[in-house]
C-alpha cells in the first residue's frame, strides 16, 4: 500500500474526474498523468461513478486513484471494493470515516469550522479537506485554523484555480490543493484530452515553484 499522504506532499494537486462514462475517466485520467500528475480523486456524482472509479483503478496504473465526494459508508465500502486508495468526502461523518479506518485506507473528509477540525482530531486524523475553501474564509482562514490545529494538515478545495494556487501551496499546513479546474467539462465533452494535460502540466509546475 502507497503512502498515499506522501504522494499527496509530492504530487501537491489532486485533480477531480467527474465522468459518466468509464471510457472518458480512463482517457482524462491518463491526460492528467501525461501532464505529470499522479493522483486521481473520481467523484461519486454520476449514476456509473463507481463503474469509472473501477476503471481508472485497472486501467491507469500510473495513476493513483481515490474516491471523491463519498457520502455514505456504503459509498465507501463501495469506492474501496473498486480499487480506491483513499476516501475524499465534503463533509465529516463518523461512519464513513470507520469504514476507512477499517480497511486501513486514509480518509480526507471535509471541514469548515474549529469543531468539525476538534471533532476530526478527535478522531485520530491528521489531514483533512477544507471545502469550499475558497469562499470558506480561503488562506486566512487556513492560517487561523493551522495556528490552533498545529499538527492537522489541510488539503483546501473549491474555488481553487491556477491563479490561487500558488499562493494556498505556500502555506505550510497545506498538504495538497483538490479541484476541478484541470477537468473542465467543455474540453471533456470536446475530446480535447490536450487541453487536460495543459492544464495538468501547468499545475505542476506551478506546485514545483511553490515548493522552491
Ligand atoms: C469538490 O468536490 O472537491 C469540489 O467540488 C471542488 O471544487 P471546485 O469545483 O471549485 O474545484
């Protein structure tokens, strides 16, 4: 099993695959790693989310696939029996977190607020999402969290773009950014699989400035 929070402190952007077709998952997966990312979240809002999830995970080695916006502990029992290697939920919720915890893969559930991060420290975790980051207080917020929380590591999501990517990256708490930005529907729809992985490349090397 990967450690999959160092592959997050490595590949730094975790691009969302929100696809109906498990053909369309694989071929945007694959865009993605060409442009030099490793880390897939597939989103669980389509009705064959989970046939796409599956996929990605036989398919695209070179990619590391989780499941994103898991609701349920069905979900998630569901997401890992397909091959997830992590769990990405908007929210908290105990049971989806027990049911990662059991499987012995990391969950990233969202947050908000001070007592949802207690109640995830509570808990045992030690990264977590912030979603939606950007219209949830954004970098400042972060920092008030992080200065409190000092051992919780973040992984800021909504509203995240290559414009405020740089600037959420350099934030130490920050482990990883999530987004749908390197997915855009309208290239999707086109085929314009270059486009992704321009946008994967330049994602990239972005988060490679950031580090420097
Ligand atoms: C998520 O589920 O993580 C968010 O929908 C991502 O937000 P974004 O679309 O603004 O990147």
């Amino acid at each position: 099993m990967p450690n999959i929070n160092e592959l997050l402190a490595n590949s730094r952007v975790v691009p969302l695959v929100q696809a109906d077709d498990p053909a369309v998952a694989v071929e945007t997966s694959r865009a993605l790693a060409a442009g030099g990312l490793t880390v897939v979240e597939v989103v669980f809002r389509t009705d064959r989310a989970l046939e796409c999830l599956k996929a990605v995970a036989e398919q695209v080695p070179e990619m590391i696939a989780g499941a994103g916006t898991v609701l349920t502990a069905a979900q998630a029992e569901a997401a890992l029996a397909s091959g997830a290697k992590f769990i990405v939920s908007p929210g908290l919720d105990d049971a989806v977190v027990a049911v990662a915890r059991k499987h012995g893969v990391p969950v990233y559930p969202g947050i908000v607020s001070p007592s949802e991060l207690q109640h995830a420290y509570n808990l045992g975790l030690d990264t977590v999402k912030f979603f939606p980051a950007s219209i949830a207080g954004g970098i400042p917020m972060l920092k008030a969290l992080s200065s409190v929380f000092r051992t919780m590591r973040f992984m800021p999501t909504g509203g995240v773009s290559p414009g405020n990517l740089a600037d959420f990256l350099a934030v130490p708490a920050v482990l990883a950014c999530g987004g749908s930005w390197l997915t855009p529907k309208d290239a999707i729809d086109a085929g314009d699989y270059k486009a992704i992985t321009k946008l994967a490349a330049e994602a990239v090397s972005i988060a490679k400035k950031a580090r420097a």
